[in-house]
C-alpha cells in the first residue's frame, strides 16, 4: 500500500448529505475485474449529462456544468469536503478506488459509513472526522475563495487551514501505522500464524461441526 | 460472571488476538463470496503468491449479474462431468453484456484454481449469496460471516455475527482467516406486542430507520429482540437483519431461541446426530444475558407499525401507506430540507400527495432481503386470483435461489402469479441493483421489496419506492400504492 504521509491540496466541497456508494461509482461501472481506471466515472450520474457505460470515451460525453468537481476553481482537488453519512450503502471498494483514481487521498466529514471509512484506509486514503460546526465552517471558507487549500499532517493529526488555523482529528493507532509505512496488513496479521493455528485448534475441539 | 449480550458473546469467541488500542485479529468461520466484490481480491492473492487458508469455510456463487429470463431448462449435473461442463457453457452464453460474463467467468476460474466450493450458473442451488448461505445452512449460530456486501448482516437472523468488508478485507480473510476489527457499539432494538395483519418484518424495519435515521445504527451492532420478533419466522428475521445496514449498522442479529433451531435442523451443511445435540446446547447460549448492557436501547410498538412506504432516495424518507409525502418546507433543518427537496424532484413528487395516489409502472417481488419463500407466499396471496392493473408496465418475481423457486413451483405459487400477470423469473439479484438487464427505464416508478431506494439503484433515472412483498403485490393488483390491509 502506498503510505500517506503529509497532503496538501484544494478543497473541494460537495454540498450533500447521505452520498451513497451508488452515487459514488454507478453499479455498471463495477464489472470491472480491474481495481483502477474508476476514475472518470466518479459520481457518474452528476458529473455528466449523458448516461454512462463502461467502456465509453469519458472525454466525448456531455459534462454537467453545474456539478461542484466540473467547475474549473476545483480541477485538481486532493481534498473532499463531504456531509454526513458519507459513503453509505454498498461495500463496494470501488467507492474509495474512484476517489483515489480521481486525485481524491483525504475526505473531511462529520461521519462516514462504517464499511466505506474503513475501505479507504487499505487504499492509502485517509477519511477524517471533524465537528458538524467546523466541517460547515470549512464549506463556507472552500466556497468564499477560490484556490482554497487545506494541508493534512496525519503525522500530527492536524488539518491546516490556508489561515493558519490547526484543527486537530483522532484516527485510530494501528490505522495510522499502516498508512504512514504503506504497510501491507495481510502480511502484518501472518507474523501471527501461531496464535491462529492455536486459536483453531481450541475452536475445533469445541466446536467441531465447524471444521468439515 | 458479568452479563453479556449477544453480541459480546459473540465477539468474544472470535478472539484471536488484541492489541492494547483494541484493534483485534478476529477470527473468520464462514466466508460467501460473489463475483463483483471478488476478482481484485484473488488477483492480490495471486499477485502476492498466497493461498487461501481455509478453503473449507468459503462458498462462492454468482449473483449481481447473472440474467433472470432466457436461461436453459435443462440444469448441469452438481457433480463434474463433460456434459455437465457443456451445460454450463450454454448458461454462461446468456449473459449478453460480456463485461458482466468476464465476472462471472473470472469467479468461476478463481474458485477452481482456489479450490473454492461454488454454486455455479445452472446450479439449482445457486441464487442471492444472502438466501443460499441460512439455507444450506452454511451459516450457522455463533459463527461469524462475512462476505464483500453490505447486506452480509442477513446472517444475523441466526444469532452470527455478520457483516459485510470491502474487497481489501475478502483478500485478508482469504490469506488469513482473520479480520483486523474493533468492537461496536451496541444497539438494543425492542420491538414489543403484536404486529397487526399485513404488517410484516419489512415494515417494521424501514419504520425503524425512519425512527431513528440512515445514520441512526451508526458504528453499532444491532440486536433485534422482544415479542414482535420473537413471534417472526427465521425467514422473518432475516429482512430485519438485513435492513440494519440501512440503519447505518455494522451487523444485525437476532438471540437463538426453538425456531432458530428448528430451522436449522436437517440443513445440508448444519451438523447431524451427536453432533446436533452438542451444537444445539452450546447455541442455546447465544442469548443476551438478563441485565446485560447496551450502549443505546430504541422500542418500537408493534403495534402501533402500520405497513410503510418510501417517498424518497434513502430508505428513512418514509411514512405509512394512509400517510403523505412530506413537506420540505416544514423541516426545520436545512441539511435535511435540502435533501427532501432534492429527493421529491429526483422522485417526481409533489409536497403532500397522499401516498394512495402514487401510481406505479413497476413491480419488483425479489432481492435478498424479501425473496424467500414467506415473502413468495405473502405476495401470492394478494394476487390470487386478482390481475395486475393494465396500466402496470412489468411485474417481476424473482425467487432468491434455484431450491425457493422450486419449492414454490411445488406450491404452485408460480401459477397464481403468471395468472395474475406477472412474470415469473429465474433467481439472482436482479433488479434490486439492476446490474443484470432488469432494470427501471428513467422517470419509471417502482414498488420494490428491495432494501435500497437510491438515485440510479434500479437504473438510471429509475424512482425507487420500498415495501413489503404483500404490499408490493397489492400495489401491482391496484396500479398505485393501497393498504394492503384494506384487501378482503
Ligand atoms: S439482492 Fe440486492 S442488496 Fe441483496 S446482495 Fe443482491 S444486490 Fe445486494
């Protein structure tokens, strides 16, 4: 995995509540036996006027100009501002792989769906909960001036503001580990192949049925 | 000893390891995989030279894509053979969009070189990875089991711990039977007395998320208990575990108690003889202890739940069949009225439209969430002897695995409904996510038993309205939306 470190980059707010993984990447585009390349079809439905197929040529379709990601203040975002219950709906992975394919690596909320925030930590992003009052704050200051950066230290567990302001977030300590080192999680839980095989054999002698 | 709930129960036994923080190795015990949520998570395997650890807990089958109409008469053999391989292909060549056959192709090359048991296209036990796992019996109490799917809290129905992981989380367990988790939260659902008739464990669940909200059930895990449940069916508590996920929560469960087992019993997979006793004893356990602590406890009046409709784009944006659509401009908050103003544009809805004077072009029975054999039979019901209304453009039932289809075939439950109009398909997903060729054209309305009523989730431009199967057959029989309780 790759490590996440330090992020700077604008902020670009997407003013609703409750976007779900549908919204996030429309189910047609999830055949794909692939994990890249969901990129331009984020938020498919919104960003474009025309519907979206697999396999069409992103830069002939017909774009929605009034979708916030379409306005050119907001090309090249790093940062999603997003409402609460972000992400909620479908386990599909394929939500933070569009976000990260578009540019998006953190995404500030007052909450997230459980399965979605912890689908991004395995690929190298990083969600971040902040108050409703101060999530709100940042969507005025986004949208009051253009250019608006933020800077992500996870190190420190801060957001900077363009004024200067540090705004502090908790994330858990393992999660944090994994993302500074880019460490691969897999191989972190098979340094405990002991305890495993003495955990089954505990398992199986009382509960039997469950080892066919 | 201090009391524990289920979940505690639960969580406890599955205990490999834990860190200092909390974050804990928990150990897997069965794991149902489908192939949208899969091929990146065998293709990590494969790039990372791993194996699966346990090919003997997980069960695969194909689902979100597979077509529902047009397939073959004729089944393949269960057991491998050349004809039975042939069969197979000619069920393979009736998914028409090839970016949807590669994914089913891709998870059946992944099980065989795995070595990973699945239930094949063709398969008379294939259909909806939620409806094959209670009835194999391949999910059984005190297990836990995940799948790459939200809707894996079904399970919970059976007193497991369930929930759905991302694609990342399938590649972890497949390497290492484990998961990195860290408990939930506990929420205590109570839904006491009686529920009235026509009043089913789909009303119940979506009055429940529009108690408490999407978000409501957030980072917790859900228990279901008192009388109302109690009294439900195995096949009952399943939608109600189901639609925890649309509660915002983690998992769904239900404590065991004699219906639990007696549905168990005899299940392919559910052990037999001695070893039934011994299971029985143990999951006669797995019930919250007297006294046991909840974070968060919400009680529900059975019956006081009239049967529910949804007038929005997410599953709490719902009021009673004899009620209205809302109003936006009697939300206080703006977040919220934002959203109701958005959700009646996207919907075609006008602000105070009683829910009676919805008409609907579409009828969807089906969905793992309503589409086993009570929801068939519920369903069946209201349409004996009654047609569905002319100005009804297409209604589908769509059993949730080949064995629901067959046996309600023998309940002769597939004529009532093709005399009364409606089609009568093969088992899959189908149009609750319209990832197969059932889908909702744009502007069309639909009475759905599914569990998600987003923009775009039974096709682009489609309008989503959430009900229960009796109700959704009663909607298809009146054109518009009726209380079903009103029907003699
Ligand atoms: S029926 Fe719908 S909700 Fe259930 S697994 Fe299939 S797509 Fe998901």
């Amino acid at each position: 995995m790759e490590k996440f470190t330090r992020l700077e980059g604008i902020a670009a707010p997407l003013d609703r509540a409750n976007v779900d993984t549908d919204a996030i990447i429309p189910k047609q585009f999830l055949k794909s036996i692939h994990r890249s390349g969901f990129g331009p079809n984020l938020f498919d439905a919104w960003r474009y006027l025309d519907h979206g197929e697999p396999g069409m040529d992103h830069r002939q379709r017909l774009q929605n100009p009034d979708f916030i990601l379409n306005r050119p203040r907001y090309q090249g975002a790093k940062i999603l501002l997003a409402r609460e219950n972000f992400g909620c709906g479908s386990s599909r992975e394929h939500a933070p792989w569009a976000l990260r394919d578009y540019g998006f690596l953190a995404i500030i909320a007052p909450s997230f769906a459980d399965i979605f925030y912890n689908n991004c930590f395995k690929n190298g992003m990083l969600p971040i909960v902040l108050d409703a009052a101060t999530v709100d704050r940042l969507f005025h200051e986004a949208d009051a001036c253009e250019g608006y950066t933020l800077t992500v230290d996870l190190a420190r567990q801060t957001v900077v503001t363009p004024g200067g302001e540090s705004i502090p977030f908790a994330v858990d300590a393992f999660r944090k580990d994994c993302l500074l080192n880019g460490l691969d999680v897999i191989g972190l839980t098979l340094r405990h192949v002991d305890e495993i095989k003495a955990y089954e054999a505990r398992r199986r002698r009382e509960e039997p049925w469950l080892f066919a | 000893m201090i009391a524990q709930t289920l979940y505690d129960k639960l969580w406890q036994r599955h205990v490999v390891r834990q860190e200092e923080d909390g974050a804990t190795l928990l150990y897997i015990d069965r794991h149902l995989v489908h192939e949208v949520t899969s091929p990146q998570a065998f293709e990590g395997l494969r790039l990372a030279g791993r194996k699966p650890w346990r090919t003997d807990t997980v069960l695969a089958v194909a689902d979100h894509n597979v077509p529902t109409t047009g397939l073959p008469m004729e089944h393949p053999d269960v057991q491998p053979s050349a004809a039975a391989a042939k069969i197979y292909q000619r069920w393979f060549r009736c998914i028409e969009d090839p970016v949807s056959r590669l994914q089913v192709e891709t998870l059946d090359r992944n099980c065989a070189e795995f070595g990973i048991t699945e239930f094949r296209m063709g398969d008379p036990r294939q259909g909806i990875v939620h409806v094959i796992g209670p009835e194999q019996g391949a999910t059984l109490p005190g297990m836990t089991v995940v799948c790459g799917d939200s809707h894996t809290s079904t399970h919970g129905a059976l007193a497991a711990l369930a929930f759905g992981i991302g694609t990342s989380e399938v590649e972890h367990v497949l390497a290492t039977q484990c998961l990195v988790s860290k408990k939930s939260k506990t929420l205590l659902v109570k839904i006491d007395g009686a529920a009235g008739i026509g009043v089913t464990a789909k009303d119940m669940a979506l009055a429940l998320i529009g108690h408490i909200g999407t978000a409501g059930g957030t980072g917790a895990a859900i228990e279901f208990a008192g009388a109302a449940v109690r009294a439900l069916s195995v096949e009952g508590r399943m939608p109600l575990c189901s639609m925890a996920i649309e509660a915002g929560a983690r998992a769904g469960m239900v404590a065991v108690d004699d219906t639990a087992l007696a549905y168990l019993q005899g299940r392919h997979l559910a052990p037999k003889g001695a070893q039934w006793e011994q299971a029985a004893a143990y999951w006669r356990t797995l019930v919250s202890d007297d006294g046991a602590h909840f974070d968060r406890v919400v009680t529900l009046d059975a019956a006081a739940i009239k049967p529910q409709v949804t007038w929005g784009t997410s599953p709490e944006m719902v009021v009673a069949v004899d009620g209205a659509v809302p109003d936006p401009a009697q939300e206080g908050d703006p977040v919220k009225r934002e959203a109701m103003e958005r959700a009646l544009i996207y919907m075609g809805l006008q602000p105070l439209t009683p829910i009676s004077q919805i008409s609907l072009d579409k009828i969807f029975i089906g969905s793992c969430t309503n589409s086993r054999i009570e929801d068939l039979r519920a369903a069946a019901q209201v349409a004996r002897g009654r047609k569905v209304a002319a100005t009804i453009k297409q209604a589908l039932v769509v059993p949730g695995s080949g064995l629901v289809k067959s046996q309600a075939e023998q309940e002769g439950l597939d004529r009532i409904f093709i005399d009364a109009g409606f089609e009568w398909r093969d088992p899959g997903c189908s149009m609750c996510l319209a990832m197969n060729a059932d889908r909702l054209a744009p502007g069309e309305r639909c009475a759905s038993t599914s569990n998600r009523n987003f923009e775009g989730r039974q096709g682009p431009g489609g309008r989503t309205h959430l009900v229960s199967p009796a109700m959704a057959a009663a909607a298809a029989v009146a054109g518009r939306f009726m209380d079903v309780r009103t029907l003699s």
